[in-house]
C-alpha cells in the first residue's frame, strides 16, 4: 500500500491548455476592480523593463584586457640603488599628489568652498 501511495506521488499535473489559461485570466479581470488593472500593467512593466535591461546588458561588449607591464631589475642591484629608486618613485609620487591638491583646491575656490588645512 505505501508504494502504491509514493507512486502517484511522483506523477506530475497534466500541463493545462492555452485554452484554459487564457479562460482563467478571463475570469480574475472581470472579478477584480478597475484600479487594479493599472497596478497590474505597472508590475508587469516593470519586472518587462528589468528583463529588457539584463539582456540589453549582456549584448554589450566585454571590456578589453588591460596590459600592466612590471619592472624587471637585475639580482646585482644593490640596496643604495633600491634607495635612490624608492626616493626617486617617492618624489614623482608626491609631485602627482600636491597637483591634485592644487587641483582640487582650485576647484574649491572656482566653487566658493572654504577649506582650511588642518596640518
């Protein structure tokens, strides 16, 4: 008896008929009230416009591979070199820094921004 009851529990719906849909749908607009059509219209287009995005999305182009070179210095070199090395990529650094201090500080002036370094 259990496998005769485990049995009909693997059997799946017959799938409905076109037909019968479009007959149900029929029947939950006409019992429904005016001011829910607009709210159904605004779920569907919404969840239309989601689906339209994520697919507008995936046609796009991948973005293409970036190349970042590394620097390759020989076993012989010798700390004083990797000092003057660190000093001179520290510099040039600090010139990019203070220019886009001085940048952004013109940008606070053209804006009327009063800043006041705290240092």
């Amino acid at each position: 008896m259990l496998l005769t009851y485990l049995g009909r529990m693997a059997v799946f719906p017959r799938p409905s008929r076109p037909r019968a849909l479009w007959a149900d749908l029929k029947a939950f607009l006409k019992q429904q009230d005016r001011p829910k059509y607009g709210l159904m219209a605004l779920s569907v287009g919404i969840t239309a416009l989601i689906v339209l995005g994520f697919y507008h999305d995936s046609m796009m182009d991948q973005p293409k591979a970036r190349i970042i070179y590394a620097e390759s210095w020989p076993s012989t070199r010798t700390d004083e070199e990797i000092i003057k090395q660190n000093i001179a990529d520290q510099k040039k650094l600090d010139a990019k820094r203070l220019e886009t201090q001085r940048s952004y500080q013109r940008l606070a002036d053209k804006l009327g921004i009063d800043y006041e370094d705290k240092k």
